[in-house]
C-alpha cells in the first residue's frame, strides 16, 4: 500500500514538472522555431519556408529599433551592475560578522527596496535627476535603479554564506602566521569564491532583463528589454522572434560560463 502511495506522489510530481516545462520553455520553442521562417514568411504558423533570413536582417539597420545599440548598453549596463554588487556584498557580508549598533536597521533598510513596486522605485529616480536637473541616463540613473535590485538579493546571499562560514579556519592561519589580509585572501576568498560567482550571475542577470526599474531612468537611449517592448509594437515581422532567439542563446551562454566558473574554482580548491 505504501509502495502505490509513494508511486502515486512520484507520478503526480512529475506530471507537475512536465507541465512547469512545457509551460517556462513552450513559448521559447515557438520563438525558436518562427525565427527561422523563410524570407517571405509570417509571424505564425505554419513556416513557409526554413532560412536565416532574419537573422542576417537582424545586423541590418532596421526602420524601427535599435538592437545592437541597446544589446550593447545592456550588456555594459549588466556588468557594471555585477561588479558593483559583488564588491558591496562582500563587503557587507564581512562587516556584518560583527556586530554593530543599528546593524538591525540598517539590515532592512537594505533589503526594503524589494517590498517596494519596481515601477514606483523607477519613477521615484526619474523624478528626482529630473528636480535636480541631472538628465537621466542608462549608466546614471539607470545603474541605480538597477542595483536597488539587485544589492539586496547579494547582501542576503552572503548573509547566509557566511552565517555557514567557520571562523576556526581563519583562527587556525592566523596561528600559522598569516596576517588579516594573507588569511582573507588565501583561506576566505577561495572557500567564498563559488558564492561570489552567483551573486555575479544573480547581478547581471537581473540587470540585463530588468525592466520596470529602467522604463523611467534609462533616458533617451533604451536598453534591450526597452527596446524588445517597443519593437513589439512596430515590427511585423520574424525579425523579433529572431531577437528573441539571440537573446535566449546569449543568457543560457552566460549560465553555461558561470557555471563552467563554479566547477573550475570547486576543482583548483580540491587540488590546493
């Protein structure tokens, strides 16, 4: 009786899961399809015809949108937002070892811009470099809108990281003679490193698709989610299912990276 009960959860379990993939990557496979329609196709099925017209059309100047422009300003946008919040996480994990009179607060005051509606933060900043006559800009008011998004998913992550952290190793450098900087730099940093490298994908991840926080700080030039949106509403054909397509490619790309990241670092410690 128990042998059908668990046989029955694990078929329902992975009815379930059949059903939350097919819904997260149906849509996907429809965008990957349509993006190769023949020069003369539509934007539904069926495909009339199978080439890379579209593609190459994508690289071409377009009459509405601009996708190498803001690929471009994403991207930069992206790792300047990563790098910023690994720095400031570190360092904010490290500093909240200790504790310190308004930790507390100062704790949810960093974490409340998640509570707080994306579009609300965005129009809040646009107004503000408005009021004080500073134009908004991607790589001003944008980066950091983008990191009121993106600190607090870090500084949680390594919160928790370092809440997993025993300090007996770094009691036991020290005994061997290492200073506070050799005991970070050759015991804490390797052991956090993988850590490190998520709360980097995690950044630009977040930045790079981020829309709400950037519909009103990005100023005159958009990035790509801005620019996807609005192409939605001028072009008519394949070349946006194309889009799409390059877009997928280049993030699973970037998880690939990170991950081929992950086991390097995890391989170079075990052999150390």
């Amino acid at each position: 009786m128990r042998h059908d009960k668990r046989s029955f959860e694990f078929y329902v379990l992975a009815a379930f899961f059949a059903v939350f993939v097919l819904f997260l990557y149906g849509p996907l496979s429809a965008i990957l399809i349509l993006s190769f329609q023949g020069e003369n196709g539509g934007l539904t099925f069926p495909l009339n015809g199978v080439s890379l017209h579209w593609f190459a059309n994508l690289f071409e100047r377009q009459a509405v949108g601009d996708f190498g422009g803001s690929f471009k300003r994403s991207l930069v946008l992206g790792l300047m937002v990563m790098v910023v919040t690994v720095a400031v996480s570190l360092l904010a994990g490290l500093a909240f070892r200790q504790k310190f009179r308004g930790a507390t607060a100062l704790f949810y005051l960093a974490v409340a811009s998640l509570v707080v509606p994306s579009i609300i933060i965005s129009l809040g900043i646009g107004v503000v470099f408005q009021q004080i006559s500073f134009r908004p800009a991607w790589y001003t008011s944008a980066f950091g809108a983008h990191l009121t998004w993106t600190l607090p998913f870090g500084v949680l992550i390594m919160f928790a990281v370092f809440n997993r952290f025993s300090p007996a190793y770094e009691e036991a450098a020290r005994d061997l003679g290492a200073s506070s900087w050799q005991t970070f730099a050759h015991v804490v940093l390797p052991m956090i490193a993988p850590s490190l490298i998520g709360v980097g994908l995690f950044g630009f991840t977040l930045s790079y698709d981020e829309f709400a926080r950037t519909l009103m700080t990005s100023g005159t030039f958009n990035t790509l989610p801005l620019e996807i949106y609005g192409m939605t509403t001028n072009v008519t054909t394949p070349v946006l299912y194309a889009l799409g397509t390059v877009t997928t490619v280049f993030s699973f790309l970037v998880i690939l990276l990170t991950l081929g990241a992950i086991v390097y670092v995890g391989r170079r410690r075990e052999r150390a």
